[in-house]
C-alpha cells in the first residue's frame, strides 16, 4: 500500500518552497497582504478574536497548524482541517463597512483573495531569497496551491494556476482593495504585538522583522498603508532575505528544518526527486 503524502509530496515545488524558515517573512507578509481586501478584513475581524491582542497569539498559532496540516499532511488529516474551516466559515457573515450590506465570509471573493495572498507572498520571498526556483517551477507552485484552494471551498478550475494568471488577478482586484482602518491597526500590532511571557524576546525583534515584511510588499500595496515605495526598499528587502536564506544554509538540517519539513526532504530524497535544487 503507497502511503499517504497528504495533498503534494515528493517532489513538490510545495514542500520545496515552505521548508524554508524564511518562509515566516512570507506569512506575515500574507496576512498584511489579505487585510487590504475589507470584505476579508471586516469578516475576519468582526467574527474573531484578531483585533484582541491578548488572544491574537493563539489565532496566529492556529493559523500556523492549518497551513503545516495542508501542506505536511495526510488526505484525512488535511481533510479534517478542512472541513473543520469549511463549516465554521459557513455559519458566519460580516458587515461592509462601506455600504451596509451583509455578506457571507466564504464569499468565493474573499476566499480567493486570502488563498492568493499566501501564494504570492509564500513564493515571493522564495524567489528574493534565492531558493533555487525556475519559472516552470514558480508556475508550478502556483498551479499545486489550487489543492490548498479547495482545502477551504474554492473551485481549483476558479484559482489562478500560473504566475501571469496570478500577475492578472492582481491587475483585476486592485480597484477593490485599500487599506480599511482595521487593517491599519493590524499593520501598527505587527510593530508592537501583544506576546506571551515566554515569547519575550520576539517583542524586541518585532520592530525589525515587521519592517522587513512591509518592505517586500509590492509597491502598490505599501502606497495603500502610505508606507514608502520606491525601489531602494525593494532592494534592501530582497538584500536581507538572501542574508537570512543564506545563513540558514550554514545550520544543520536537524536544527533548520522542523520535523515536518525534514520529513519531507527525507522522503524526496528517498524517491529520488531532485533534492539538489532545493539545497
């Protein structure tokens, strides 16, 4: 009986890509991304505890474990997660600030604009960072990510599955999107954020690491927060994220990768999928 590698596997530009602890750039930067959506914005913030400082350190974690679980895990786990998301985004609706109206949370709108935030932001900093990835596979990684669409309700045949389809969402959701007052908060919480006791030292690293996760957001989505947007911060973003790559490199694999993530190198190797690339 094969086993279960859950919804990628051996040889995925998926599993290539998220090893990576740079990746943790690449997640803030998701989230700072999505919040520009105010449908998404509002329903997340109107039906959770995000906007509680206290308690938004246990939505991160939880956050955190549905993408290992989509991305590590076995069909029945992933699926698990899943329907577990499915369900809970079915019962809720937000207010748009805007107009009135009441909207469901699983709006295919707002569900694909999150999912996109985390495949642009996800594979952006691989390819700054220098993880060795060639167009195919960037078109490749976009195109795997469907899987994790449908993971919350999406339809894989309405995701975009290449990086130009992906350039022309951008392009099309612009006109949509600005920076509503709740994300505004979000972005001044990433600067200072509320931790836990043990996670101290994290709070003086914050100012750092959050100015390195604004830096890598595209031009127009920093002139939305009326954050600088010029050239020099694309490049001394990129700069630090090769530095931060690069010296991961020097760690051990048992130090640098989490269990999962060695797991799946392991498991490529032994199928005799190029590891190479991704070392």
């Amino acid at each position: 009986m094969s086993e279960d590698y859950g919804l990628f596997g051996p040889g995925s530009v998926t599993w290539r890509v998220m090893a990576e602890p740079v990746q943790m750039i690449g997640g803030f930067r998701a989230l700072i991304l999505q919040a520009l959506h105010p449908p998404s914005m509002w329903g997340t913030a109107q039906n959770s505890e995000l906007m509680d400082p206290h308690a938004a350190w246990a939505r991160l974690g939880r956050t955190i474990e549905f993408v290992r679980v989509r991305t590590y895990g076995t069909h029945a786990e992933v699926e698990r997660v899943g329907r577990r998301v499915r369900n809970l985004h079915s019962r809720l609706s937000g207010l748009n600030m805007d107009t009135g109206e009441v909207f469901p949370v699983d709006a295919p709108e707002n569900l694909l604009w999150v999912h996109m935030g985390e495949v642009d932001s996800y594979l952006d900093v691989a390819l700054r960072a220098g993880v060795p990835l060639s167009r195919a596979d960037a078109d490749m990684f976009v195109d795997e990510q469907r899987r994790s669409g449908a993971v919350v309700g999406l339809d894989p045949a309405d995701i975009p599955a290449s990086v130009a389809e992906m350039r022309d969402y951008y392009a099309e959701m612009r006109p949509k999107i600005y920076a509503c007052r709740e994300a505004k908060e979000g972005l001044r919480r990433l600067f200072n954020p509320t931790v836990p006791r043990q996670w101290l030292p994290l709070k003086l690293a914050a100012p750092g690491i959050a100015t390195l996760v604004v830096a890598t957001l595209p031009r127009w989505a920093r002139r939305m927060y009326g954050l600088p947007a010029t050239p020099l911060e694309d490049l001394w973003a990129t700069t630090w994220l090769k530095a931060l790559y690069r010296g991961t490199q020097v760690v051990p694999e048992a130090w640098r990768y989490s269990p999962d993530a060695r797991r799946a190198r392991e498991l490529t190797r032994e199928s005799g999928a190029d590891l190479a690339a991704a070392s």
